[in-house]
C-alpha cells in the first residue's frame, strides 16, 4: 500500500517536472518565435526603405540626365550654335576682291570658332561626372563659378571649415543642385554678383548660394503639401532630402534670392 | 495488437505526409525522412506485436531502434548547420554516440534490457543540437520566414521531445532499479504523449516542405 502511494507520488513528481520541462522548452520556442518574428519585419522594413533609396536615387539620376540634356541642348543651340553660324556667314561673305575685309573676317570667324571651342570644352567639362568626382565638390563649384565669371558675372567662393570628401553619388547630386541654383540665376534672376559659401562643421556642411537679382516669384516659391510647387525648385528640394539634407529658399522681390542647403556629414 | 495507440497513428500520419508530399521532399536535405519513418513505424508495429501478442520483452528491439533515432537527427542537423563548429559539434556527437552505443549494448547495459544510458545521453546532446540550430536561427542576417521553414519545426519537435524525455531520463535508472516503474507505464504516458508532439511538428514541416517547393 505504502510503495504504491509513493510509487504514485513520484509519478506525479516525474510527470509534473517533465510538463515543466516541456513549458520551459515551450517558452524557449515562443521567445525564440517572437523574436525572430520582430528581427524579420525590421528586416523587411530595412530593405524597403533601402529598395525606396535606389528608385529615388535613379529616379534622380534620370532627372539630373534630362536636366544634363536640356542644358548641353541649350549651350548648343545659344551659344556654340550662334558663335559656328555667324562664323559660317562671316566665311560665306567672303570677298576676295577686299584684302582689308577679307583677313578682317577670317579673324572674326576664327575667333568665333574658338570661342565655341572654348565653350564646347567648358561645356564639357561640367557636365563630366568623373571629373566632379575626381576633384571634389568645392573645386568643381569654383570651376562652374568661373564660367559664370566669363559671361560677365562677379562671383564669389568662400569656404570655412575643414574640408571632407563625401561619397561621390552624395557629392555629385549636391553639385548639381549648386548647378541648377546658378542657371536659375542666369535664367531668371537678371543678378549681377553670385555668392556661394561652403561651410564645414564636424556633422554638417553648410551650402549657400545668394544672389543679388530680381528674386523669385512668390507663387513660385509656394510649398504644396510638403514640397514646393515649382517642379525646378521640387526636383532640387527632393534630391537634397534624398542625401539627407534639407534644402530651403529664402526671397523677396528686389533684393535677390539665397538658397541654402544643409546637409548632415555623418549621413553622407 | 489492434486498436494501435494514439501515438501509432501520428507515426502513421508524419509517414503518410511524406509519401504524399515526396516529388518535393526528394528534392530537400529532409529526404531521409521517408525511410526514417518507414523504419520507426516498423519498429512500432514489432514492438507492438511483440508485446501484446507474442508476450515477450521488446527492449532489444528499441536499443537498436533508439540510437539509430539519435543518429539520424544528429545527422539531419549535421546536413542544416551553416557554422563549421557547429557541425564539427554534430560530427563528434555522431561519431561518439555511435561508437558509445554499440559499448553501452555490449559491455554496460546489455542487449535485453533497456538502455537508460543512451537515453540520457541522446536527448541530452538533441537538446544541445537543437539549441545550436536555434542559434543559428537568431544569428542569421538575412531572416528567413521561419514558420516556413521545415527544420525550423522538426528542430521545435526534436527539441520538445527530449527536453520531455530527458526528465524521466534521469529518474528512469532510480526507477527501474526500486521497480517503481515496472510495467514501464510512466515511461510510456511520458513517451507516447511526446510522440504526438514530435509526430506533429514533423508533419507540419513535410506540409512546409511542400508548400515552399510550390513557391519555388
């Protein structure tokens, strides 16, 4: 009687441990469940946001490219294009029977083509990726700012900080929205003088380019939701977030137009 | 012989599930499953026959059956590891419980009686190939939809039934020795209980199997 009542007991003992075994191991699996379910959607959000990057980084390298395209047609058509065509209707009027004005016209017309030369090369020259990347972003704003020199503008570099090489997508995409800042200002702005500041703190770089026309229209300069109206100024406001920046337009008519550009270095 | 136990029918279950889903489980490490569990539903069945109706011990049967259990999940995990050292863990655990088997049968337990020792030690080191497998799992960097994937659950069962078996395991020699588990009815309570676990898991990832083949 005693040795079933004990054989019983250590029964019970033997089958309650064995279920508090199987609840810890069943714990150890939910846990583990759990876990690797959190791990999983974080993964899935990650390359998400990642995948959001690259379309937003090729959405904009195509814009960039259209921009790239609209620009070389526009250099060509205005100015290479004019500088060959009136040096080709220099060389068609040429009258041999008029030495002074003969060599007088083939002077013209040489300086014409290399005129065009000239721009073909500066042309290219900003538009080359490789060599933006090679040079670094505050020599390629020098560079674009002397062209604007050229044409007759006064224009101004100033850095402060130390300098810091960024990625090249990152520097590249920065450049271009400097560069589409400064056509803007030949296009619209009827400014004399342009000021770009270039400001280098341990976590930010500080890009501003400030010139003294007309300023923007206002209407121009509404924001839609979150972004601006203008597509120019939308395109520019979305590449600088894409980099993690922030990209803002301060204007009032008459007293010219400054756009500044912050961007966080560590997140370049 | 007839009704069979509860616990035959998840055996002959998890056996079906595999014949049925065959074309895609030939084509996955699990492939060894099919004859594994052809082998231990015979096993079952002739220990069964044995029993209840020739009357006679049936341990013999299940000291081979038993290691050749072991044997097989260790070598199922030894194939699913990633890590070297994990299967070097499971590379020493195959060569040491086989060569300890065939000594404990040999010279320490004997052929007719119930080998608690390989007991012990086999859900010992399941238990500790089943965590290293789970390790696996939360070091991974690419997540897998683990509730997907067939060694997730197979490793769940694997890990459940000898976590259980393990318990009585160690009481199992204590026991037997005070004939305070003889007709081995607690051992058997214990036992076919966890094969509905085990049994469960399995066939769950043979549907797993299937179900991934198809998005393949």
């Amino acid at each position: 009687m005693y040795r079933e009542e004990s054989a019983e007991s250590l029964r019970q003992i033997i089958i309650g441990g064995t279920l508090a075994f199987l609840v810890l191991a069943g714990f150890v699996i939910f846990f583990l469940v759990m876990y690797l379910n959190r791990k999983r959607k974080h993964y899935i959000e990650k390359e998400k946001m990642r995948s959001a990057y690259q379309e937003e980084l090729l959405r904009t390298q195509l814009e960039i490219q259209e921009q790239t395209l609209k620009t070389i047609s526009e250099e060509i058509h205005d100015n290479i294009g004019q500088a060959l065509s009136l040096a080709k209707l220099k060389l068609n009027t040429l009258k041999y029977d008029q030495p002074d004005l003969l060599v007088e016209k083939i002077n013209d017309s040489r300086e014409l083509v290399s005129k065009a030369i000239r721009d073909l090369r500066d042309l290219s020259r900003s538009l080359n990726t490789d060599s933006i990347a090679s040079m670094g972003l505050v020599r390629a704003i020098e560079l674009e700012l002397e062209l604007f020199r050229k044409s007759g503008f006064e224009t101004t570099l100033y850095t402060e900080g130390e300098i810091r090489k960024m990625e090249p997508q990152q520097e590249l995409i920065l450049f271009r929205i400097v560069q589409e800042s400064l056509n803007n200002i030949i296009k619209h702005a009827e400014a004399r003088t342009i000021r770009v500041t270039a400001l280098y703190t341990a976590t930010e770089l500080d890009v501003q380019v400030e010139d003294d026309g007309k300023g923007a229209d206002p209407e121009q300069l509404d924001m839609e939701g979150n972004s601006f109206k203008s597509l120019g100024l939308r395109n520019m406001y979305n590449r600088a977030r894409m980099i993690g920046g922030t990209f803002t337009i301060h204007s009032v008519p008459g007293n010219g137009t400054i756009i500044k550009l912050n961007i966080p270095i560590n997140k370049i | 012989m007839f009704p069979l136990s509860i616990h035959t029918y998840f055996e002959i279950a998890a056996l079906l599930a595999a014949i049925i889903f065959w074309p895609k489980l030939k084509l996955t490490k699990l492939r060894w499953l099919l004859p594994f569990l052809l082998f231990m539903l015979s096993v079952e069945m002739a220990g069964r026959y044995m029993r209840t109706v020739q009357h006679v011990s049936n341990a013999w049967l299940y000291n081979i059956s038993v290691p050749i259990e072991f044997l097989f999940y260790g070598f199922i995990f030894y194939h699913h590891y990633t890590r070297k050292s994990f299967m070097l863990i499971a590379e020493y655990f195959l060569i040491l419980f086989a060569i300890f088997s065939v000594g404990n049968i040999l010279f320490i337990q004997g052929f007719y009686k119930f080998n608690t020792n390989i007991l012990k030690l086999g859900s010992f080191f399941m238990i500790i190939l089943s965590c290293l497998y789970f390790t696996e799992l939360l070091t991974k960097e690419e997540p897998v939809n683990f509730l997907k994937e067939p060694m997730f659950w197979l490793t769940a069962g694997v890990f459940l039934f000898n976590t259980g078996e393990f318990f009585y395991s160690l009481f199992s020699d204590y026991l037997i020795k005070n004939h305070l588990d003889r007709p081995r009815k607690i051992f058997s309570e214990i036992n076919n209980k966890l094969i509905w676990v085990l049994y469960t898991c399995i066939v769950i990832s043979i549907l797993c199997t299937g179900k991934n083949r198809q998005r393949a």
